[in-house]
C-alpha cells in the first residue's frame, strides 16, 4: 500500500531511455522543436534520480520515498534489516539509461557481472544476491528474465564493452536452449541457481531477446547497434562481404566510444572507416565483427569492405 508514497527506479530510467531514443527520431524526421521538450525531460528525470536516489552506501539507486505533497524524503529500507531495498537490477537501471558517472557505472558493472552480487550460473538475477532479502525462489526475486537482460546487453554495446555483451548473451542462449531442449516450453523466467524455466510455460513473446542475440552473433546479414546509435541507411552487396551506412548517434549523451556487431561473409578479413578513419575491428566466430566506433556524436558513414 505504499504506491502513493513510494517511486522505483526502473521507470524513470527507461522514460531518460526512451526519451533519448525519440530525441534521436525527432532529428532524423528533422521536428528539431520537439528536442527541447526532450532535453527537459531527460535533464529533469536524470536529476531527480541523481540527486534524490542514489545511495552511496549500497551502490545502487534507491527506492524514493516521498510526504504528503510529493517531496523526497529519503530512501526505502528494507523493514527487517534496514538495508536499501532496491539491492538488485532495478536499482543498476539507471546504467541502462546512460545518465550515470563514471564511478557509478564502474559500481554498477561490478554489481551486475559480479558472483557475489547479480551474476548467478543462469545470468544476471534481478535481485542482489548478497541482500539480506535474497530468496531462491520467487518470482521476481532469484530469477533471471531475459527482457531486462537484452536491455543491459544493449546497455554494454553503448559503453563498447562488446565482451561482457557476449557473456550476457552466450549464457542467455545456453539456459534457453538446456530448458527448450528439454521440456519443449517457451518459459516466462528462469531460476538462478538452477536455470529450470518457471511461471507461465507459454511465454512465447519472451523469447523474442533470445532470437535477437543469436541473430547477432550468428546470422549473417544483421548489424546490432546499442540504444545510442541510429541508422538512417544501409545497405550490403550480394554476398555480404560488403556493407555502408550512415550513422548518427544519441547526442544527450557526452561523445564516447560506442560498439557495433557486424555479421558479415565468413570467408573474409575485413577493414572498416568511418568518415575515412580506420575503425577497430575485433573478430569473432562466425564472421561477426565487434567495431568500436569514435568517441563522436558528430554523424558519418562507415564502411565494411574486405581486406585487399
């Protein structure tokens, strides 16, 4: 009963989210008016969330409770233990959202690829496992959702850390295949400790993050950008051993390198530019290229082409 007094997290964050990814569509449908409205929403929300709901101590973002008239007054505690009871990915959601310090996403990275923390054996588990309101059994709290985990997948190509995007997305595939391999079931979440599927058993819709990562990383043909970068045009030659777009990038957000995955024709080794300035490739299996894309919002193009 406390909706009236209590604010989350999560919701905040993917309103900064979703109102930088509508910046980014106003622009490109060049309603340049509408970027002030968001600019004020983004300054507003990431505002609140900084001044009135981080929390030092734990390292994640807070609850928020709030008087009669709407003011914050401090944080929500766990009422048996006193801890921040925001321990977990909700209180990390604000990484997702692209508005944290450097310091607070060195913490929050910690927090969610950390054993001790929200790295369970079946992936990222929503609650903290070390908060003193840890269950193994839930339906929130001890298992793993694969939507919040495609958010934070995204979340890690924007930051260019391509290699803990991998780790997300190869335990994802792993649980998803072990569970569907053996019940057949399109299960709503998984358990962490055991990865077995739980909740509604036809949750077909929820498996549309799973196919997302395997067609990253496995299906040539499909170019992943995080949240940040927005394709305007692109294209491939016929055999997929070529590919050109035009790029421009989220520009509430200060410039910084940003990752992109690449599945191109296997049988190649490949170069990249963009804007005519080499651009760093990393090669995976498959023929996926991990790129690292300049530390810019300034628009281009960048270029695949095979090595001459």
């Amino acid at each position: 009963q406390l909706q009236k007094r209590v604010t989350p997290v999560v919701t905040t964050a993917h309103v900064i989210r979703g109102a930088k990814i509508m910046r980014m569509a106003a622009r490109a449908l060049g309603n340049l008016p509408d970027l002030k409205e968001y600019d004020r929403d983004i300054s507003r929300f990431t505002s609140a969330l900084q001044n009135n709901s981080w929390d030092a101590k734990s390292g994640y973002y807070s609850y928020v409770m709030h008087d009669s008239t709407g003011h914050a007054t401090g944080f929500y505690k766990d009422p048996v233990s006193g801890e921040n009871f925001n321990m977990g990915l909700d209180g990390a959601y604000p990484l997702i959202a692209g508005m944290c310090t450097d310091h607070q996403q060195e913490i929050l990275l910690d927090k969610i690829f950390s054993p001790k923390h929200m790295w369970s054996p079946s992936g990222i588990t929503v609650v903290d496992q070390s908060a003193p309101y840890y269950r193994i059994d839930g339906y929130w709290n001890g298992a793993v959702w694969m939507p919040h985990q495609w958010f934070v997948w995204k979340a890690m190509l924007d930051m260019n850390r391509s290699d803990l995007a991998y780790q997300i997305a190869a335990k994802g595939l792993d649980v998803y295949k072990r569970e569907t391999d053996a019940s057949y079931y399109t299960f709503e979440h998984f358990l962490a400790a055991s990865g077995r599927g739980a909740g509604w058993h036809q949750f077909s819709g929820l498996s549309t993050p799973v196919l997302s990562w395997f067609a990253a990383y496995y299906k040539t043909g499909t170019i992943t950008p995080g949240f940040e970068t927005w394709i305007s045009r692109q294209s491939f030659n016929n055999d997929y051993s070529s590919y050109r777009a035009d790029l421009s990038f989220d520009e509430a957000t200060l410039p910084h390198q940003r990752a992109l995955l690449a599945g191109m024709n296997p049988a190649f080794e490949y170069r990249a530019q963009f804007n005519g300035k080499p651009v760093v490739i990393k090669r995976m299996g498959k023929g996926v290229l991990q790129l690292t894309l300049p530390a810019t919002n300034k628009p281009g193009t960048l270029i695949i082409s095979p090595e001459q």
